[in-house]
C-alpha cells in the first residue's frame, strides 16, 4: 500500500515533508510511477535530429525510468518521439542514431514510417485482425522551447502552461542562436536523495550562508520567488556594478536590475538564465541515495561568461553538493521527523512539497 503525505498548504503552519519520505524504498519507487510517468523531462534540443529522415534513439533516465524512446524528425520537418520497442517482440528498433527514411526492427524486419506508423511485415499475410492500432509505435507528446525538446509519458499537465509562463521574461531571448558547449557541461554524482537536491535548488535562503561568492553579486533583499501550478522562478536581482540583462521597454522587468531568472519545473529540471546564456540542471534518480545532476551549457554571448550571477558554477555546485549531502545524511536520523517552512525564504519548497504529496495521492 502507497503512503500518502499531507502538507499545510498555510505556509504558515506547514511541515516539511517526513524524514520517512526520503529513507523509503517504497516511496522512491512509487515516484516513479506516480511522478515521473506523469510530468515532463527535457530530451535535449532539436540538433539530436538536426535534418528531416533523421532519428535519435535514448534511454529517458536511464537507471531509474529507463525507458527507450527515439526521437525522429520525419520529411515534412515534424519532431516526434515514440517507443523504441518493437510491437512485435519487444525488441529494441534503432540502435544507432542517423539517417533513415523508416524505422526497420533487425530482428524479424517489422517496418515502420517515421510517424510511427506500422508499414509492413514479413510472414504475417495470413495473420487475422492485423495490423491494429496497437500494431503502431507508441507516441509522446512533444512540446519545444526555442530549440529545447521535451516529452511527456503519460503528462497530468499540459506542458503549455509552464511555456507561456517562461515565455513571459525570456521570451526576448534568440533562443535559436544558443550554442551548447560540451567542454562547459558536466555531469556530478551526488549522495543523496533527488528531492534533497530539489529542495535545496528552490530557495535563496541558504546563499549567505553557502554561497559567499555568489552572494556578493546578488541583492538578496530583493531575492523573490514566484509560484506557479508546475513550476516556480526564482529572480536574481544584481547588485550594482553587476552584469544585467539588457531587457527591452516591454519587458515585465524592464529598468530592473536582473542578474539570473531560476526556472524550476516539476519535478527534477531547472532553466538558469544568465546574461551569457543558460544553464539546464537535470537532476536524475539513481538510487535512494544517489543522484546524477546533469549541467548543459548553452552560450549566448561569450564576452559575459564568467561574470555577474552565472560565474563559478562548478564551485556553487560543489557548495551545494556538500550541503544537500550533509541533509541527507541528517534525515536518516531516528531522531529527525519534520522541519518548518519559513514563510518568506521557503515558498519554492514548500510549493515542491505539496505537489509531491499531492502526485502520490
């Protein structure tokens, strides 16, 4: 039987989630299910399939999801993600990633177009009832953002909603003109649970504490969160002297001094736009204990790199890691149950909290 959580929604009176929630294997794997089938996972962006009759094949979190999905950009230019598995024998389809005008299993020849669609069959010609729909490769619902892609299982939201809330400030962005920088991404090992790293992401609280450096760029006065139904944005403002957006005069923000928008989405992605580009943090379950925190770089103007907000990454993130790393060895302790929200430092988590009590229903 699956434990539910309750979580005030009265920041006021709220209490965290339980210790129990982080030590549970059974929670951990009810996530899965209940979680991540039912939300959405950035897949990378467009240049996976960068020409029409390409295909890209993928394990979606893999050691924890693991699901195989390919990503085909068909001839009329259309992206589209289905199952990588063969509706015959469950064999694996594309292996490898590239050009194809179909989708052709190796194993018993089952073809199929690049819409998913069951085309052909070798020694099936006697074969009743056949083919049917369920014949087809099942397919997710993709939705973009500039040239990100993303994908959603069995989504209980309509990813549109989170869209036109990010739209709203970074909308003004040339997305399309963002370079990612393989030599600027990385990939850290954290020993700790994934919400852990979540919670710690969705507030400011910590950065005088934690973060000195960052810290000296950022207003933290003015540090505000704003909430959404799936996701949140923390804002950035810089202190003087500081490197800035430069936003046009219909912007929300305009004569504001904004050094970082955070973008979180429910329930593992984060969107740090800096002045010189973004930083995508995809945090990925392993275990009850460990966590993957995928960094990917894209750069918009190289001569801010280094400067203002989104200077010394890998140094917050190693500040970071040392302190989520310290909670989770905390909350395994008998005598830990709850904590308290504070009312004007904790509304991200707070907001995490209870859509994760509320997913698990």
């Amino acid at each position: 039987m699956s434990k539910k959580f309750e979580i005030n929604p009265d920041i006021r009176e709220a209490e965290t989630l339980p210790a129990e929630f982080y030590r549970s294997e059974e929670v951990f794997q009810d996530i899965k299910e209940k979680v991540f089938l039912r939300t959405w996972q950035w897949i990378g962006d467009e240049n996976l399939v960068p020409f029409t009759e390409t295909v890209h094949p993928f394990i979606l979190l893999d050691d924890y999801v693991t699901e195989p999905l390919v990503l085909s950009r068909d001839k009329d230019d259309t992206i589209r993600c289905f199952s990588n598995v063969c509706t015959h024998r469950g064999n694996i389809v594309v292996n490898n990633p590239g050009p194809a005008k179909n989708l052709v299993c190796m194993y018993h020849g089952r073809r199929y177009g690049l819409n998913g669609a069951f085309k052909s069959m070798p020694e099936f010609e006697e074969a009743k009832n056949f083919p049917r729909p369920c014949d087809d490769l099942r397919e997710f619902v993709v939705r973009v953002l500039g040239p990100l892609v993303f994908v959603g299982l069995n989504p209980a939201f309509d990813f549109d909603e989170v869209l036109s809330v990010m739209t709203e400030r970074i909308g003004f962005l040339p997305m399309h003109q963002f370079k990612y920088s393989d030599s600027l991404s990385k990939d850290y090992l954290v020993n700790c649970h994934w919400a852990l790293y979540c919670d710690n992401y969705l507030e400011g609280f910590h950065i005088p504490f934690v973060h000195q450096d960052l810290n000296s760029v950022l207003d933290y006065g003015n540090y505000s969160t704003e909430l959404y139904e799936h996701a949140s944005l923390q804002i950035g403002y810089a202190n003087d002297g500081e490197e800035v957006f430069d936003l046009p005069e219909y912007h929300i923000d305009h004569g504001k001094n904004i050094g970082a928008y955070y973008y979180w989405v429910f329930p593992n992605m984060m969107f740090n736009f800096y002045p010189w580009g973004l930083s995508i943090n995809v945090v990925k379950p392993i275990s009850l204990n460990k966590t993957k925190v995928s960094f990917l770089t894209y750069i918009h103007d190289e001569t801010k790199l280094g400067k203002g907000a989104g200077a010394l990454l890998d140094k917050v993130e190693r500040e970071d890691e040392f302190v989520v790393e310290g909670v989770h060895k905390g909350v395994q302790s008998r005598f830990y149950n709850t904590g308290r929200f504070s009312p004007t430092r904790e509304k991200g988590v707070h907001h995490f909290h209870g859509l994760l009590a509320k997913y698990l229903k």
